[in-house]
C-alpha cells in the first residue's frame, strides 16, 4: 500500500477522485529497482502495470539470433504496457532499469474495475492508450519514410521542440549508446550519420547540439512539428 498522493502526480490518474485514488493506493506497491534489474520479460503475462516515478527505463525486445534492441526509453510519470494489462496479454517487451528507478506497481484487475464502474478513469484510459499508440506509428513512419540521416535529424528536432520549443541548442538526453539503440543503429553508425549531418548546420560536441539553422534541418527530413513532434505529458508538479 502506498499514499495516495502519489498517484495524483501520474497523469493517468490525475483526474481521478479521491476515492478512486485511495482504492488503486490500497492495492499498489513501491519498488526501489537497482540499475541492470528487469521488472519483467519479454513474452511474461501482463498482470501488473508498471509506473515510474524516478529514474529510467528501456524496453527491449529480443530478434531470432538472440540480439535485442531498444524499442523506447520511458521517463518519470510513464505507465507501462497498459494495452498488454487491460487486454489480459503478456508483454512483447522487456523492462530493464537502466538508472536506479521508482517504479509503482499496480494490479491491472484493480484497474479493469475501475473501468468497469465508468467515470472519467476509462477516458483517461484510453487517452494515455491513444498516446502510446500514436508514438508507435511515429516510429513505424520514421523507418518507413526515412533515411538513416533524417531518422536522426527529425529525433534532434523533436528534442529541440521538447526541451525549449525550438531552441537551436540543445542537450542530448543520454549517452550515445543509448541513442544508438533506440534510433536502431550502431554507435559507429550514429557517429557517422552525426557527421554527416554536418551539412545540414548540425554540430555537435560531447551532449551539446548546435542547431545552425531550425528551417533548413526541417526541410531535410520532413519534420512537421504538429505531426511529428512528441505528445509526451509530464506528471504534475
């Protein structure tokens, strides 16, 4: 059981009523996860959904030969995979903590009821479904419609327009073997393609990006702020 009060930081649960809130509260569990830890696996039945509080996480999934690759990276206020909890499924992707992470751990039968008994909890529900949906299409058009260049550029500009709304200088948010991973790519691979996007006025040095011109790196790739930008919603301050 946890305090109710941090469930009202989520934006899943956000406009929930208090005695909704203290319901799911009754029934959730904190995790302290360690940086290397799996909060479950690939092909694992989804009971549970997963919310994190702190820290970070990347969900994997694993090809034939055994390799794995990053499917997304989630961030503090991030639920995790609700369509695999409502629908009685099991995960198509694996959890792995890659910073020491707080993680809520909730009973998806607490939440199916709380959809059974109508009210605002299952719009809410299927706004955060349409949100997740929605990201996964922008991946599938960004590999389907773009070169390896553009891929990172639209990626580059879709930082830009999340950390300061255009800003032409921003800061990558995690190492280059990370980046690698979730832009499907090697790290030497990346390194090449951010050289190459020299040409287009990008440069680069250690996490900082200098953008030289916003219009031109736009042009480059098709990157159209209303379709391709984020609609990532932070938790409550």
């Amino acid at each position: 059981m946890i305090a109710s009060n941090l469930l009202e930081q989520i934006p899943l649960f956000s406009d929930m009523t208090r005695q909704e809130l203290e319901q799911v509260a009754r029934h959730t569990e904190e995790l302290t996860c360690n940086k290397g830890s799996y909060l479950f696996h690939e092909g694992d039945k989804a009971d549970h959904l997963y919310v994190l509080l702190s820290g970070l996480v990347q969900m994997t999934a694993k090809g034939p030969e055994g390799q794995h690759t990053v499917i997304e990276i989630l961030y503090p206020g991030d639920s995790f995979i609700l369509a695999a909890v409502i629908t009685h499924k099991r995960f198509l992707m694996s959890a792995e903590v890659v910073k020491n992470s707080r993680v809520l751990k909730i009973p998806g039968e607490e939440l199916i009821e709380l959809i059974r008994h109508g009210g605002d909890f299952g719009l809410t529900m299927m706004a955060t479904l349409s949100t997740q949906f929605r990201s996964m299409v922008r991946q599938v058009k960004n590999q389907r419609l773009r070169t390896t260049a553009q891929r990172v550029a639209a990626f580059l500009l879709d930082l830009a327009y999340d950390q300061g709304r255009g800003e032409n200088c921003i800061t990558l948010p995690h190492s280059k073997k990370m980046l690698a991973a979730l832009l499907g790519m090697s790290q030497e691979g990346l390194s090449r393609t951010f050289t190459a996007l020299r040409e287009q006025g990008v440069v680069i040095d250690h996490k900082q990006v200098q953008i030289e011109s916003m219009i031109k790196l736009r042009r480059f790739c098709g990157f159209s702020n209303k379709l391709d930008a984020s609609d990532r919603v932070s938790p409550k301050d």
